[in-house]
C-alpha cells in the first residue's frame, strides 16, 4: 500500500502529499459519510483518509470539491436535524416502505439537495472555494458565498430520514 501510495496517490491542489516516511499504515474503516475507505495512520497518531481512487491516480474534480464545500458547510444543520427528529429505527421508510433502521440517512426532499444547488447557483456563478486548514482535507466556500449558502439552505431544504436503501433508490438517475 504504501508503494501505491508513493507512486499513484494524488492530493487536492493545496494539500500536501505525506513523505512515505510518514505513514506508519494503512487499514479499512469509514469514512466521512459512513462510506468504507481506505485510512493512513500517521506515526504521529493521526489518521487521514486514502480513497481508493485517489491511490489510482485520480483526482476529485472541480464539480466534486464544490459539492463537497456545499455539504461541509451546512453539516451543522443536518446535525440540527437529527438532534431535533431523533431516529427512529423501526418507523417506515418513505421510499421503500421498510424500517428505517439504524443505519438511516437524512434526505434532502422537495426540493433535491441537486435543485438546491442549480437554483442557489444561477445566483452565484462565481463562487470561490478554498482548501480548508491544514490537517482538515476539506474544501469550504469563500465568504460571502458561505453566509448566503447556508441562509439559503436553511430557508428552502426539507430534510427527511430515509433508510439506506430508499435513499439510494430515491436519487438513481
């Protein structure tokens, strides 16, 4: 792993490849949005994440960044959610007519986080990201796009709970 690393990894415009020397190992676990992936533990502690397609070569593209700033920076309101509707592991999924179980996923519904996007974008064609703190493999929106982002989300997304796979079949295009 860590020859593939060495040889193919490719870090985002803005963070720093880790020297081999580095890394102590690699092992499997989650990632940020409950996603399986590849981690690198540090021989400083810390742990960074290592997705399979970044060890083949392949970068995120600027689409994929931006919706990542997109999410990042209204993670607080999806956590509001769920402290606010508390999971409830045996009410009926929406979608697919199942318990939602403890793997459940909060869904963005009527309109689509996709729509939220399109329509908070003709406003702001030019937004700006920038790569988050060091250490934070993260990208986040510039000001003022940030602010408006999240008024605008907060104003217009119905957020529902739906069980993993109703949230997989309710976004298939």
């Amino acid at each position: 792993m860590k020859y593939v690393f060495q040889e193919y990894y490719t870090p985002d415009p803005g963070q720093e490849k880790y020297p081999i020397k580095d890394i102590d190992r690699f092992y499997i676990g989650y990632g940020q949005y409950n996603t399986i992936c590849f981690h690198m533990r540090l021989k400083n502690g810390e742990d960074d994440v290592a997705t399979l397609k970044r060890l083949s070569g392949e970068n995120r593209t600027q689409h994929q960044n931006l919706h990542r700033a997109l999410r990042t920076a209204i993670d607080s309101q999806i956590e509001d959610f769920k402290n606010l509707y508390k999971l409830d592991p045996t009410r009926l999924c929406p979608i697919e007519n199942i318990p939602l179980g403890t793997d459940a996923q909060v869904d963005h519904h009527n309109p689509t986080f996709k729509e939220l996007v399109e329509e908070w974008m003709k406003e702001n064609p030019n937004l700006k990201i920038k790569w988050g703190p060091t250490g934070s493999s993260i990208y986040l929106l510039e000001e003022p796009y940030h602010t408006s982002w999240v008024t605008f989300h907060h104003e217009k997304a119905e957020l529902r709970w739906l069980s993993k796979e109703g949230n997989k079949k309710a976004h298939r295009c």
